[in-house]
C-alpha cells in the first residue's frame, strides 16, 4: 500500500509515531549512558560475557556454518557472518549483566 493510499487520520498518525520515534532516539540522555557504559566495561561483566560469547556462539556457528567449516568453502561472508554469530550473545550476556547490577543496585539502595 502507498502512502497516497492512505487516510490522512492514519497519515498524521504514522508520522507522529515517526516523529516521536525519532525524538527518543535522538534525544539519549549522555550521564545515563556513560553509566550503563562504565557498568558494561566492568572486568567481571566483560569476562562473562566472553565466555557466554565463546560457549554460545561456538555452538550457534557449527549450526549454521558447520558444512562450510568441515569442507573448508567459507567465504568472506560466512566469516563476517560467524564474527556477527559471536556478537550477539556478547552483546545479550552484556546486557542482562547490566540490567541485573543495575537492578541490585537499586533494590540495595531501597532495602
């Protein structure tokens, strides 16, 4: 469906989401992102997730590149694609590691 297409109520609608979409992702707050950066660089919380990386990803690229890697017809792609497989549970186990300080942290200041 075009744009032309559409109501103009359903319109004012799609580019209002689209406005205040865009406002919340400009507008980051910088002190709370360097907080969540200086918890996510912690030795222990970038040792975890390294060894979620390595265990997790390992397993994800034998699943989805085990035929290039045993018959050695990897290409340029597939090793960009595996560098990606290891990022994203490096990227989940840091997450939850700062999600879960921050939430200690909380109910530590409450309790």
């Amino acid at each position: 469906m075009k744009t032309a297409d559409l109501e103009p109520a359903t319109l004012f609608v799609i580019k209002t989401i689209e406005l205040v979409a865009l406002d919340k992702l400009v507008s980051i707050d910088q002190q709370a992102l360097n907080k969540w950066i200086a918890c996510a660089t912690q030795r222990h919380i970038v040792i975890f997730a390294l060894k979620m990386a390595a265990v997790v990803g390992t397993i994800l690229m034998f699943i989805n590149h085990g035929e290039e890697i045993i018959f050695g017809t990897l290409q340029i792609l597939d090793v960009i694609q595996i560098g990606l497989t290891y990022m994203v549970p490096y990227s989940v186990a840091t997450y939850s590691s700062v999600n879960s300080e921050r939430t200690m942290a909380e109910l530590r200041s409450h309790g």
